[in-house]
C-alpha cells in the first residue's frame, strides 16, 4: 500500500504546528507572569495616587523631609 504524497506534506504541517504551539503556549506564559507583576506595580501606585488625592496628608508649606 503505497501512501499519498499530500498525506505526507499533511503529517509534516501538524507537526510543525505542534511545535509553533507549543512554543507560542511557552511564550504567552512568560508574558503573562510578566505582565501580571508589571500591572502589579501600576495598580498599587494607582490606589496611593486615590489614597492621597482624598485623604489629603499634606497641608500647604509642609516639609517633607526623604
């Protein structure tokens, strides 16, 4: 029994896309925890910046001393 040459190139195309999966899962992955710790630090100086702008700790002429 002799096999198709199309059936070969189909075998060959699955593989491929195997591997550009895989490698495409592996780099969502990496992205995602990256961006987890970036919007990580944007959120929390976000909520400061409302913290502050309500609270108000500063008066007009206060010295902050860093």
């Amino acid at each position: 029994m002799t096999q198709h040459p199309s059936t070969d190139i189909r075998v060959v195309g699955i593989f491929l896309l195997t591997l550009n999966a895989a490698g495409l899962s592996y780099f969502a992955g990496a992205s995602a925890i990256i961006f987890e710790f970036e919007f990580k630090n944007i959120a929390e100086k976000f909520l400061a910046g409302i913290i502050l702008a309500f609270n108000r700790p500063f008066q007009v002429n206060d010295t902050v001393w860093i």
